[in-house]
C-alpha cells in the first residue's frame, strides 16, 4: 500500500473524531491502515453436533446392565479384544462408539476428555429452544440478544501487539457456515463464510478493482469504511492462498462438508490470519428412527465426525498445543430406544473436549446411572455438569477470558464446580 | 387592517388540510423529495417512478400511500396467489400436505408398525424436505409482494411490524402459522390500530407458540376456572403397577408427561413488554412480568402439534387469581378479560406510544431521530389512541423527514438491498424462492431471526466484513442475470447498449445512484482509475474462485431457503451489465 492512502485514511479518522463519531467506527476505519499477520496465539475450535445426538451410543456405559436393557436392538456390544463391532473400551466402564476409533489415540495421549452427562438445565426438549440457550448461554431466557463467544469477544481484547495498533484482525472470529450462527451475534466482529474460496469478489475482469476503487474514493462514511476493510480483509485472505492447501503429516480428510470444513478452519490456523475462534456444525443426529448400533445410520455420522477431528489433529501436528477443539449438542436421547429403533429426544448429552493443554485421558463429569428412579423425569439421563461450567471453564483457562460473569450472566461460575477440563 | 372573515379561515384550513401542503420551506428539491419518499415509503424507485411522483405531487403520493385501499393491486394479488398458491391456505391443510416426520412417524406406531424399513425412512427424510418446503412459499411471496405491489409503503409497514413482532420459522410446527400469521395478524392493522394488530398477535398461534404462551398454564398452587390440570393422569392410582410390566407403555406415559405443560411460563409476557410495548427501560418490574404472564394463562393453540387452526382461551389452564399489572388490580375469578386488560392498559401506556414512536422514526427518519420529531409523534399515537396511520403521517410530513440531515441517512437493510435493486432494474417477481435466499445469504434470512429482538433497525450492525462481500456479489450476480426475473440488459434495453460511455453512464447514475455520484465515482466508473489514489487498485484482485458451495447445512431446524442460492461461478460483466453490476454494488446503493 503506498503511504499516500495510508496518511489519508488516518486523517479520515481524525476527523472523524472531531464529527464525534462512535469510537468503535474509529477503529474499524483505522483498521484499513495495516493488517500485520497476528502472533501466534490460542485458539478455540467450537463443533455443534445440531440434532441432539446419542450420547448413550457416543460414550457406551458398557459397565451399565440397564443400558442394554433399555436398548435392545440399538445397544454398542461390551468391548471385545479384536472385534471392531464392539465398543472401543476406555475405562473399564465406558467404551467409545467403534466408530470413534480414530480418538481412542488421542484418549490414550491423554489430550481427549469426553465429558458425560452434561448440557442444559433447562428441560426444555424443543431443538430450537435447546439450540438457541446453548448458542446464547443463557437456558431459559429467550431474550438474550447476542451468542456466549461473541460476548467474549467484545469483553476480552485480542493479543496484546494487535491492541496497541488497535487493529483487529477479521479473522478473529470466523463460522464456517453460510449463515451468521446465534453463537456468533453480537457487537463483536465476527464473519461467517461456507467455504475460503468464497470469501472474494465474484467477477472476472476488472469489476472487482472497480468496485474496490468505488470504496476507496475517500469518503468516510460507515459504508465506504466497512467496505475498505472488507477488501483488506478478502487479500489477507489471499496472501493465506488457500487454493494451493496441503494438509500436514498426511492428514486425510473425508469428503464430506464437514472434513472440508475442518480443513479449512486448519488452513486458517496455519496462515496466522488472527484467527482466535472457529465455529462449524455438522447435522444429521436426529435419529428418531432406525438409528442402528454398532453400524447403520449413527454409525456413519460419528465416523464422519470422528475422522474429520482425528484429520483435524493430525493436520495441525504440534500446533495442538495452543488448540482446544470442543464438541457440543442441545441435549441428549431418551435412554430407552423407542418403537422405531431409534432414540427420542432426551435430557443431558455429551462433550468431547481435545488439545494439547486438555487433561484427558479419563472420562469427565458424575455419572448419574440408568436405573429408572436415576433418570431424569423417569426417562432421560439425567444432568449433572451444567454446559456453561464447562465452557467457563475453556474461556477463563485456555484463552484467558476473565468477565465470566458477563459472558455467562445469571450464571454463579464457582471455579469449585469446574470438572478439571484443563 | 381587514380581520379575516371566519368563512375565510376555514376555506384556508381546509383546503390545507385536503392538499396537506407543507407548511414550512423543505430543504429537498422537488427531485430528491420524491427519490426520499420512493426509498423511504417503497422499497426504492422502479424505472419511471420519481417521474410519476412528480406528476401526482409528492404529498398527494403519500396520502394515496398512507390510504392503501385507494390504490389498485389486483393483477399483482392474483399473480401472487398464482404463483405462491399457500398463501390462501389455513394452518392446518398446509399441515395436512406436508406434515412433519414426527407425525407421520406417530402415526405409523399408532397403527402398529414398528419395524421400519429402509424405504419408509427415505420417504420420512422427503417428507421432511416437504415440511421445511412450507417456508419457502411464505418467503418467496414476501419479497414478490415488496418487489411488485403498488401499496409500497403497507409493504414497508408489513415489513416494519414483521419485524417488530418477529417469529421464528425454524422453531418446531411455527413454520405452518407463518401464511396465517401475516395474512391475519399483521397485514389487516399494518396502517390501522395498535391495540387490534397487538391483539391480533397475542391471538396468533405464530407467536404463542414463538414465545411459548401456548404451553404457560396456572401454577399448580394457583386456582384455575376449572379444576386442576393433570389431576385426572396423575389420579389414577394403580396405573403405575400395570404399566411396570410394559416398559414400552410406561415409557410413552413418560413421554407424554414430559411434553405436559409444568406451569408458569414467562417468555411471552416478558417480550411483550419489553419488546412489544414498553420498551426495556419502559417502566415495569419482574413482578409486573410475573403478572401479565398469570393474566395470559390459558391463551393458547389446543392441538398445535397436529396442525390445529386457530387460537382458544382454555379456562382450565387460566390463573383465576387476583393480578397487580403495573399498579392495576385485576380481580380474582376472571377469564380471558385478565388478558385483554392487560393489552388495554399496555396500549394506553406513555412509555409504548414512546417506544413506538421512536422505532417508527428511526425506520423512515435516521438512526437517531430527532427527539422533538419523536415527541411529537408519540403525541400522536396517544392522542389518537395509537392509530398507526395516524403516527406515520406525523413522520413522514414532517421538516425532519425531509430534511438535508435524513437524505440517504439509512443503510439498507439487506432485504431492502435486494427488493430495490430488482424494482431498480424493473424486474418481474421471481416465483421461485430463490431471491429469498439471497436476502438470507446477505445475512437476513426471511423469518429466520431466532430471538425476539428482531433485526436491527440502525446501520452499523448490518456492515460487517463478510455481509458487505456478499452484497456486492448479489450486485455483480443480478447485474449478470442471475437472479430471476432481473437483467441488466432487458432493463437497458438495444438503445442504452448504443450510446457512448459517457452517456451510459449518465443513465446509470440518474436511474440507479438517484443521480447522486461524486466525480470520483464518475471517472472510476467511466475508466476503473481512483483518481483519489496514486494507483489504481486493479492489482489487488485476481480471483481464482472455483469453489461454488453456498449451500450449507443451516442447522435441522432452520429454514432452507438459502441452500440452492450461492452466486454462482463469477459472471463475465461486460459494458452496461458491468455498469450496472458497479453501481448496484457501490457504496452508494447500500444508502437510502
């Protein structure tokens, strides 16, 4: 960029100042003057599993009797050495779904923590309501305007370096989905996106420099700034250039838009674009029917997730260590399956919580057992770890968010009560 | 001097008050009044539009607006109900074509088949494509009807109250309520009373099932107009001993138990105030929301889960309790009066007409509307006891509306983004739901606003990074013909693509920018050169784009319009296609 531009745009801003324009339009517009490649610094892989899946058949209590006498067609087998129909024995009580055999490494390294029995108070067993009170944080309140990590982005500062030009990278923050998720809403910048290569310009010839040329005029309105700062941030991305990706260690992603996502969210890792917080979702957990055991309809979800993550992990290789990638769902299934050979929706759920500062290795959260008085409402595993202890937990300890209160409100987040994720 | 003889007097009102003319100088020529009025009261100008607002007289285009019955609209009803044959019908035959899986899985068990079978779950999984289908009707209609209708500004006030009164398509069957919920709850008192159109709401199965008043019944300590409700299952003693020999049985008791409503709940009431009426800092406390909660017990949608028609007050469910709302007493033993009460006594409240105002002004005003304009128009709604027509009148008559202040002050929306650049290029409605997907693309799905608080009415929130990408790609997309019904070669037409440069340029300012366009944006439109830089940013941008995968899993519960809508490959824009593509896209256009 030649100085020319840069000189202006900061007297663009000064003036501003004097209109009295809002402080946060000052910063976006100051933003345009440089976009340094950030420092390497801690991020926070969010996956939401939409649909509500099994968490029964995730994590197996194969040391449960009522668990297979509640679920007589769709149980996971006691674990046998060799069989790979079985479940993938953890503990000597819980066992991995087979499909998710490409964790059982990381559990062994002890970077993998499944948590059990966790998720939303509230008994709510609507999709939407439990969706929309794990993505703002705040179960049973419907009015919460923005999304519990967007309120740690406006409440905790980027990297200390970035602060101080107070320049924010677009990329602190990025969904990869086509549409703005309720985690993400807020005053904080945020960008959602269904693929890299559609984060540019979509003309051939000189259409794109035009319209770039038409933001760069000089006016400094709040439309002519957002869109400066847009066109900086579409050559960040560039520079990244992710068309010419090759994942590391031979890390293998399925097909599937998932993998691709993940793959993606790696590629972003990697090119020190900023990137802080990522965010994708996978469907296809609601199995009300024929949702099968140790193969069929469930099984190939949770392989799909589990060879997206373990390619994940394997991509970013010692990167790990400032990653920690956190599974959710809204809640979990009926513990009995029903007449459908499926599951109903339920109660508590499950977590997968990975990275190289996880205390892994032992399977997380009280057990509240399956017998019928245990259950919740006589028919739901019951919940013992609220989700927001453990996402208290993540932000305070891995990215060192310290306004929990604000990010949680309404919500006592007693470091007592943190499971010891990390 | 000569006093003016009484008869003289009211001749000069009256005759002012027929052609309301304005009474003070405005600061808008003639020309940029009607671009305001056609970017404020309409969703932008079609080719030829200023010019007819001229003719008719910008006050007389805004009383014919303000009086939507006087204006004819037929062509453009039938062709809507033709091409979106759902918007006629009732909640429950759009439940009846399409029901949910969940239903039709109930009633497989019902008839006793358990075992299903590979075919049978690809059949559930279409039927769930069905069932989310019923959106896609709603949507498409409602960008039609902005892009085509001759009562521009009901269109806006829909748009405006929709969004007030947001819903929530992907919440559970509030997907089969959306038809009925604008066509009889909004659109009837979109321009008339406050008090119907909030009544009507509180009534619409949409919103009690949004908010979930449908299932906030008495608290169990509380009296009811007729017994308790659930004594009769958890009455029956002896039934549980039966059941434990059928597992399966007790497990669908269970089931049913926990879908039984458990009380008091608040979400409705508390939005109501809040969001609806008061306004956050209008004056109430949580007691007031316990309140209108227990007065609204029993407002609910019997049967909902099976695609049930209509709203019914449930006396069984009803707190007959004494109330205290906002310093009122309801007294003990009342039905459904408790709740129309509360409605009243929020209509009356001076903090509504407030916030009302305020919202209103900040819609066709600026974002921060001045305060003697919103006195004045909550005067109004008091005065007239919140006549909506009445309070918009107040608005958009006044010196402030057409001042040098409010002129292209508001960022569009992205809804509006996308209905006035195709009224901009004269386009025909789409009947496919596809620009609804466009709209959700640039970051404002149709009824796809999850909390309550709706989309924002101010600017700032609608600039982000990736929104402002993607609203120039629906530009360069529609400029290229991508969007139907839209091209910029049908809206230039052989004798535009004759003329030189210059002059195709003049068009495309005057037509598309309003005539508004710095020389800056004249020359780089005119040679692609900033004469404002010392380069030109040509080198910055080398698109290799090959990915083309907008279509993306939106959750299970969200609507899909946006799936089938990326923009495609990148279009080839050449000559005035690329003018138009530039002046959609420009920063310019983002205005109102």
């Amino acid at each position: 960029m030649g100085t020319g531009r840069r000189a202006f745009v900061k007297s663009g801003a000064l003036a501003l100042v004097t209109m009295g324009l809002s402080p946060s339009f000052l910063r976006r517009t100051a933003f345009a003057m440089d976009l340094p490649k950030t420092k390497r610094g801690k991020v926070l892989i969010c996956l939401f599993q939409r649909g509500a899946a099994d968490a029964l058949n995730m994590i197996v209590p194969h040391g449960e009797q009522a668990y297979y006498a509640m679920r007589p067609t769709i149980a996971i087998p006691r674990p046998q050495r060799g069989n790979d129909q079985t479940s993938v024995d953890l503990d000597g009580f819980f066992g991995l779904h087979p499909s998710l055999a490409p964790l059982e490494r990381l559990y062994r390294d002890g970077v993998l923590a499944p948590i059990h029995a966790v998720g939303s108070p509230s008994a709510t067993r609507s999709h939407f309501d439990a969706q929309d009170y794990m993505e703002s944080g705040t179960p049973d309140l419907k009015s919460t305007p923005d999304g519990w990590l967007n309120r740690y982005l406006a409440t905790h500062g980027t990297c200390e370096a970035c602060a101080a030009n107070a320049v924010e990278s677009p990329f602190r923050a990025v969904a990869m989905t086509s549409q703005m998720p309720r985690i993400f809403e807020g005053p904080a910048a945020t960008v959602a996106m269904a693929s890299l290569g559609e984060f540019t310009v979509r003309a051939d010839g000189d259409a794109a420099a035009r319209l770039e040329a038409l933001y760069r005029t000089g006016e400094a309105d709040l439309v002519h700034g957002a869109g400066r700062e847009m066109f900086e941030a579409v050559k960040l991305l560039k520079t990244a250039n992710p068309q010419r990706y090759q994942p590391d260690n031979g890390a293998d992603y399925p097909r599937s838009q998932f993998g691709q996502r993940l793959r993606e969210i790696a590629q972003l890792i990697k090119s020190d674009v900023g990137l802080e917080i990522a965010f994708a979702d996978v469907g296809g957990w609601d199995t009300h029917v024929n949702q099968g055991g140790a193969t069929g309809q469930l099984a190939a979800r949770l392989r799909d997730f589990a060879q997206s993550i373990a390619a994940l992990v394997t991509d970013l290789g010692p990167r790990m260590s400032d990653v920690l990638i956190m599974s959710m769902t809204e809640f979990g299934r009926m513990a009995s399956q029903n007449g459908n050979g499926g599951t109903d929706h339920g109660h508590a759920g499950a977590m997968f919580v990975l990275g190289g500062s996880v205390k892994g290795g032992r399977v997380l959260g009280k057990w509240p057992g399956l017998q019928r008085e245990q259950l919740f409402e006589g028919r739901d595993l019951a919940l013992t770890t609220d989700f927001r202890s453990v996402f208290a937990e993540v932000v305070s300890k891995h990215l060192g968010g310290e306004k929990l209160d604000k990010i949680f409100p309404g919500f006592a987040a007693h470091r007592l009560d943190w499971l010891g994720v990390l | 001097m000569r006093r003016p003889s009484l008869l003289g007097v009211l001749l000069a009102t009256s005759v002012i008050s027929l052609a309301a003319l304005p009474t003070v100088q405005r600061e808008l020529s003639t020309d940029e009044q009607a671009i305001h009025v056609l970017n404020r009261l309409a969703f932008g100008p079609r080719p030829g539009d200023v010019e007819r607002v001229k003719a008719i007289g910008v006050d007389r285009w805004i009383a014919q607006q303000l009086d939507p019955r006087s204006i004819r609209n037929d062509a453009n009803e039938r062709l809507i109900a033709d091409a979106f044959p759902s918007v006629r019908l009732t909640a429950s035959r759009l439940f009846e074509e399409a029901p949910p899986p969940n239903v039709i899985r109930r009633q497989a068990r019902r008839q006793g088949d358990t075992v299903l079978t590979r075919a049978d779950s690809m059949m559930l999984r279409s039927a769930a494509r069905e069932a989310r289908a019923v959106v896609g009707d709603v949507i498409g209609a409602r960008v039609a009807r902005s892009l085509a209708s001759e009562r521009q500004l009901e269109e806006v006030m829909v748009d405006f109250w929709l969004n007030h009164f947001t819903v929530f398509a992907g919440k559970n069957v509030v997907r089969y309520y959306l038809v009925d919920y604008e066509r009889e709850a909004i659109r009837p008192y979109a321009l008339g009373r406050f008090r119907d159109l909030l009544g009507a709401v509180a009534q619409s199965p949409a919103m009690l099932l949004y908010l979930d008043n449908a299932q906030s019944v008495a608290d169990s300590t509380r009296p009811t107009l007729g017994g308790r409700f659930g004594q009769g299952v958890r009455g029956r003693t002896g039934l549980r001993g039966r059941l434990a020999r059928r597992p399966q049985a007790a497990a669908r008791l269970d089931s049913l138990r926990a879908r039984m409503p458990r009380g008091l709940n608040e979400n409705y009431a508390r939005e109501l105030l809040e969001l609806h009426t008061l306004g956050v800092d209008g004056g109430y406390s949580q007691q007031d929301v316990i309140e209108v909660a227990r007065s609204l017990t029993g407002w609910t949608v019997p049967g909902a889960r099976r695609g049930a028609d209509g709203f019914r007050f449930v006396p069984m469910l009803h707190d007959a309790g004494e109330k205290r709302v906002l310093g009122h007493r309801l007294a003990a033993g009342r039905g459904i009066e408790d709740g129309e009460d509360v409605l009243d006594l929020l209509c009356n409240h001076p903090s509504t007409a407030r916030h009302i105002a305020r919202k209103l002004a900040i819609r066709f005003v600026s974002d921060t509307p001045p305060s003697q304009l919103v006195d004045r128009a909550a005067a109004t709604f008091t005065r007239t006891h919140g006549d909506i027509r009445e309070v918009v009148r107040t608005i958009i008559t006044s010196e402030e509306f057409f001042s040098r202040a409010a002129y292209r002050a508001k960022v569009k929306s992205p809804f509006e983004v996308v209905v006035s650049a195709l009224r901009a290029l004269g386009a025909s409605p789409d009947t496919t739901p596809r620009t609804a997907g466009a709209v959700a693309l640039l970051g404002q799905p149709i009824y796809g606003h999850q909390a309550p608080n709706g989309w924002p009415e101010t600017g700032e929130a609608w600039l982000n990074t990736g929104a402002i990408l993607n609203r120039i790609n629906f530009a360069l997309a529609a400029a290229a013909g991508r969007m139907p019904g839209a091209s910029a070669r049908a809206w230039a037409g052989d004798s535009i693509a004759r003329l030189s440069r210059d002059r195709q340029i003049d068009i495309v300012v005057e037509q598309l920018l309003g005539g508004r366009a710095s020389s800056a944006t004249r020359e780089i439109l005119a040679t692609g050169r900033n004469p404002l830089l010392d380069r030109a940013a040509s080198d910055n941008m080398q698109d290799t784009t090959t990915s083309d995968t907008a279509g993306d899993m939106l959750g299970l519960e969200r609507p899909n319009a946006a799936r089938r809508a990326g923009f495609g490959t990148p279009p080839k824009l050449t000559g005035v296609a690329e003018l138009v593509g530039l002046a959609l896209g420009s920063p310019e256009f983002q205005r109102r």
